[in-house]
C-alpha cells in the first residue's frame, strides 16, 4: 500500500498495489436484492491498483467503483470508521516486492501465519486511538487523527465460487449522508491545526521561491491585495503571484524579486503588509 499526503490540504491519496491489468470485475452487496454477484466485462483491461482519495473535507471517493461517502472532516475525527478492507486469498499469491525498503516505509511481518485467506482493513479514526491485533498506526499528531492498518482476526465472507479472488471491501454509505465542511474552510482548518496559529499563516519561500499565504476565513472572493515589503529593493509584481480556482478563496501564493536584477529571492524576505479585500 502506499499513503500520500497533499502539502495543499493535508487531504490523502491511498493506493492498494497490485502488478499486472484485469479484464472483468465481480460485485456484489449487502443490500437488499443485490447480493448476487454481477460480472463487467472491462474494455480497455483495468490496472489491477486500487485508489482511494480520503479528503480534508471528510469526502472518500473509491476510484474503483465510482462510489463516495461522508464521514467527518479529518481535522474533526472523534470515532472510528473502517474506510476499506481487502481479502488476499493466500500470501503467496502477492506480488514480491524487491525494491529497496525506504526509511518511511511500514512492514508487516506475516510469516507465522498460516496458508490461506487473509483480511486488512484501513481505519480512520482518532489521534489517540488504539489498534487491535497486529496493526500499524499511522498519526498526524497535530490535526488529531490517525490511520491504522490491520490484520482482520477473521476474514470476511465470499461467494465460494470467488474464493480464490482477490477482494476489496467498501462500505456502501459513511458517517454522514453529505459533506459537513466547506473545501475553502477544510483547507484553513488544517493549515491552521497543522501550524497551531487561528490567524493568517505565511509559509517561508520554497526550493522556488514561492510563498503561501493561508487566509484567517474564507473570502467571498478571490481577494485583491497589496503587499508591501520593508526593503524596497524588493517587491511583488502581478506576474509572481499565483492562484487557482480552488484555493483562490483561502490562499495566496507569490514570490519576491529583486527591482534591479529580476532575480527571483528564494530566502525570507520582511513583509510589512499585506492587504486582502474581498468587499462585501
């Protein structure tokens, strides 16, 4: 599996490796008149990786099968949901993974288990929550929540016939019936839970010299502005200050440059004001 966070929003991108294309899928579900399996013939073939967006906002999409549920923006996760769950049905029929393993990555030691079918779950759930069975926890200590990932201690039930087949678990509806938080505020929610600061959050300039501006609140508008630095060998052109449509409502990103020579300035430079207006 691999874990990706945005630096935009802190939202997260879960993929579930597998080598290799297939060329139809089965479903099924516990609802009411639809538990027998349906067979989709795929063309072109699929990649066999799955996908998961789990976003700020508390929105999961399941690139899979289209599907998307609610659950609560992940600044405000105070319970416990099981977002996935994924049935191998023996270890040896995983890919070998023979690239070196990196300092970040997480292993599982799954050696003493016997031959058979085996069931992981994905779990969103609190900072302070605590795994059961062999698990490993991932948390993001400064926004208070947590993702673990588990060995299931009995694995779920399959049509016989699809024993054999690898197979992934999505729930069909979250904790919610729509999303309880606004993307604009999403984003300010976890800028300001990651640095600790209610106020506007000026990042210090990046490999490129560009510097994010993270609004107080949403703007009813993308904002005009005026910015003014304390060295006047410097300043802020129009061409260096970028948006998108987005984040255009919560964040500003610029460079600085020097007046006579052009040059791009990539160190903090002191920043007297900086004016946003977005009039009502």
């Amino acid at each position: 599996m691999v874990l990706e966070t945005s630096d935009r929003d802190g939202s997260l991108s879960l993929t579930i490796r597998r080598g290799g294309v297939s060329t139809s899928g089965t479903a099924w579900s516990t609802g009411r008149g639809e538990q027998e399996p349906k067979t989709t013939e795929f063309d072109p073939p699929r990649p066999k990786n799955k996908r998961i967006t789990i976003h700020q906002t508390g929105r999961v999409n399941y690139h899979e099968n289209g599907n998307t549920i609610f659950i609560a923006p992940l600044t405000q996760t105070t319970q416990p949901f099981p977002i996935y769950g994924y049935r191998v049905p023996a270890l040896c029929r995983l890919d070998i993974h023979d690239d070196e393993i990196a300092e970040e990555d997480a292993v599982f030691d799954l050696t003493d288990l016997p031959e058979g079918p085996i069931c992981f779950s994905v779990i969103l759930g609190p900072g302070d929550s605590t795994p059961h069975g062999r698990a490993i926890k991932l948390e993001y200590e400064a926004e208070g929540y947590s993702i673990t990932f588990q060995v299931d201690p009995v694995t779920f039930v399959v049509p016989p016939d699809l024993a054999l087949h690898f197979t992934t678990l999505t729930p069909d509806r979250g904790l919610f019936p729509q999303q309880q938080m606004a993307e604009s505020q999403a984003m300010i929610s976890y800028h300001q839970a990651l640095t600790g600061k209610k106020d506007a959050i000026l990042y210090v300039p990046n490999g490129e010299g560009v510097i994010r501006m993270i609004f107080a609140v949403p703007m009813r508008i993308a904002p005009r502005y005026r910015i003014e630095l304390v060295d006047p060998e410097f300043h802020v052109s129009d061409q260096d200050v970028t948006r998108d449509g987005r984040s255009e409502k919560v964040m500003l990103k610029f460079r600085v440059r020097h007046r006579k020579s052009g040059q791009i300035v990539r160190r903090p430079i002191a920043i007297k004001t900086i004016v946003l207006d977005a009039e009502l």
